[in-house]
C-alpha cells in the first residue's frame, strides 16, 4: 500500500503540473485536474494510515515514554492502540454507510466532469478499515509478546 499510495502522489503532481503548463502556456484550463487531484490525494492518505502504522512511522510522542517507567508505558500504549482502534472502527463503519449510500443513490460530484462519489468515500472506508485492522494486530502483537517474555517486550 505505501508504494501505491506513493504512485497516488506521483500521480497527482502529474496531473496537477500538468494542468498549470496548459493554463499558463496554451491558456487552456481543465475543470478536471484539481477534482482528480483531490481525489487521488485522499486515496493516497487513507491507503497509506495503515502502512504508515505498521512501520511505526506516525508522529510519537517520545518524552512520554523516557519520562514513564516501562510497566506503565506499556499500559499507556495498550490504552492508546485500543481507543485508536475503537474510533477507528467507528469511522470505518460509518464510512462504508456512507459509501453504499452514495452507490445506492448514484450521488455524483457537482463538477461538470461528476465522478461518482462512492470512490472517494469506498477508499476512506476501505483506509480507515485496515488501519483499525493494523491497530487490532498492533494490540494482539504486543498483548502476546508481552505474555511470552514476561512483560519485558517494547510496547504495549
């Protein structure tokens, strides 16, 4: 998912220079680029969440975890990737809602170019699940490593 997301990006900055080239040197503006654009930049990011978690790439707080004792610490990250978890699913379901709800009644862009707006909503849904997915694994992970060596594991 990275290395698509990074196309996804890639990708974009195409469209996008690509459009200010022919506005500025053919004066000939889309009414495309921009809406694919942001499309394409909201596939990017909710693919990648989950990626970006399982290399432990999200912004961390490290003064918390040199100021806790590690018993705690491990506590605290436990607490932390459970309500992740929790509002992550919240928002993967209703996601999903949302997306059949425009699938169902054919919800399109108000652009004239009017994609379909379940492609948008299907990719949140589809990012936000398997970052809960990644989080629950993140949680089984480190509940086990932390049963087999005794409580001496990293994280939580």
């Amino acid at each position: 998912m990275g290395y698509a997301s990074g196309l996804l990006v890639v990708g974009s900055a195409i469209v996008l220079t690509g459009e200010v080239l022919a506005r500025y040197f053919l004066g000939s503006p889309s009414d495309w680029a921009l809406e694919l654009c942001i499309l394409m930049l909201i596939a990017s990011t909710f693919l990648a969440a989950a990626y970006t978690l399982a290399a432990r790439a999200h912004v961390n707080i490290d003064i918390i975890d040199a100021v806790l004792p590690a018993g705690l610490n491990r506590w605290r990250l436990l607490f932390a990737d459970l309500g992740a978890a929790g509002l992550c699913g919240f928002v993967a379901v209703n996601a999903w809602r949302f997306a059949a709800l425009a699938w169902s009644e054919g919800w399109v862009s108000n652009s004239t170019w009017g994609p379909k707006l379940w492609i948008p909503f299907g990719f949140i849904a589809l990012g936000m699940t398997l970052l809960t997915l990644q989080y629950l694994v993140q949680i089984v992970d480190a509940r086990l490593a932390s049963l087999l060596t005794g409580g001496r594991h990293g994280r939580a």
